[in-house]
C-alpha cells in the first residue's frame, strides 16, 4: 500500500491527487514537485513501525483531505508537509515530526493523540510552523525528542496541551 508521486526525475511543478472514498495507505513518498490531495480520506496504516510520510527535498505535499486509520503520519524528509484537515486517527496512533518542515492548518490536524516532535536520536533539525496567517491550537500531548527545532514564521501557534521538554 505504498503510494510513490514523481512526474519525472526533473519535475517541478503542482498537480493534485483526488481521494476517492477512503484509501488505505502505509506509506506515502512525494519525490517530484508540489503534490495536492484533495477528495476522500486517507487512512495511515498500522502494519509496521513506522507510517512514512516522505517528501524529498524542494518538494511540497499537502493534505486537503483527511487523515486516518490506526496509524498517523511518520513526516521524513527534507521537504514540507502541509496538514489542512481534520485528522482522525484511532488506537493511540500518534503523529511525528521527524525530518523536515510539517505546516498545519487545522486544530486537529495532528489527530487526537501525541505529536512527536523531533526523531528520537535528536539528529534532525525540524521545523514545526502555521500553515497561513491564521492562529491555531495544538492541544495535543507534545514530546520534544529534538535536539534543535525551529517554530517558524506564518499564524501564531498555542500550545494548549502538557509539553514534554524530555532530558
């Protein structure tokens, strides 16, 4: 169940994937490009160790369209991820922010559970910011497991759930 978005090895530009009804996805890797999804929602496995979500670099995906399932997205990647929806993962899923730049533009769009910010070695800078101009409320639990983050321009972002600054 793994979905690959590339037009090319020298693609640059946007194009957009319609959801149809709800599609079961263990991984998804935006190679090329600006990719778009729109329509139905996506449901994040739970099949292995980690629900990838992977955006090279120069790359932008943006979900317009609901997350999912009994997994959540793993963010990899040097690119960004932008989560405009509601997510509505279940069975304790939780979404992480491992590499790269994650936008958000929903108060739920991180799902009901944790938000891990940063992979557990604290290897990776990761940048964590507002989708738009617009204010928003994580209310999420946070776990901080990076060594260096940046909360990066764009709407304010709240912090309305217990943080975890760990060691």
């Amino acid at each position: 169940h793994n979905a690959y978005f590339s037009a090319g090895s020298s693609a640059t530009g946007s194009y957009s994937i319609t959801v149809s009804g709800s599609q079961p996805v263990e991984g998804l890797f935006v190679q090329n490009g600006t990719v778009t999804f729109n329509g139905g929602q996506l449901d994040f496995l739970s099949t292995t160790a980690y629900y990838t979500n992977y955006v090279a670099a120069g790359c932008t995906e943006i979900f317009n369209t609901p997350l999912g399932g009994t997994g959540a997205p793993d963010k990899w990647g040097p690119g960004t991820a932008v989560y405009n929806s509601a997510a509505s993962v279940t069975g304790g899923a939780y979404c992480t922010l491992n590499q790269g730049t994650l936008a958000i533009g929903n108060n739920t769009a991180l799902g009901p559970y944790q938000f891990i910010l940063g992979d557990s070695t604290g290897a990776n800078v990761v940048t964590f910011k507002s989708a738009s101009s617009s204010a928003y409320v994580i209310s999420n639990y946070v776990i901080v497991d990076a060594n260096n983050f940046i909360l990066d321009s764009g709407g304010s972002l709240t912090f309305g759930g217990p943080i975890n600054l760990g060691t």
